[in-house]
C-alpha cells in the first residue's frame, strides 16, 4: 500500500499492486485494474518510488519470515 494525497489535500492509501496505469495530466491520474482512477498531487516518478520502496519492504519481510537475510552465520 502506498499513500498518496488527492487533490484536495485529502490522503489516500491504494494497494499498488492494482495501479494499471499512471497519466500525468498535468496532476497524476492513478487508473486502478478496476477502472476506477483518483487524481493525485505526486508525480508520476514520485509514485514509482513510493511503489518501489514498497515492494522492495515487501521482499525485506518476506526474506525475514523465511530467515533469509543473504549473511552467512
């Protein structure tokens, strides 16, 4: 999940792994696999970020519930 901010200011928490696709109009317009969209105040490089740090926290966990931490003991 990664967090956004609308266009009103309001925040918004989206489950990225369903963004289909992100316009920059000139605000960003997330679309959703759903085909609902919400237009955001971050830009297009600022969501991939947030997506990529959240996947990549996403794997840190799943590498620490499985005890791999890529150090040999």
């Amino acid at each position: 999940m990664i967090e956004l901010t609308k266009i009103n200011n309001e925040p918004i928490v989206i489950n990225s792994c369903h963004i289909e696709c992100v316009e920059q109009i000139p605000e960003s317009k997330v679309v959703m696999d759903t085909g609902r969209y919400y237009v955001v105040q971050e830009t297009v490089a600022e969501i991939i970020q947030k997506t990529v740090e959240y996947n990549g926290r996403i794997r840190e966990f799943e590498q620490e519930i499985r005890g791999v931490d890529g150090h040999s003991e």
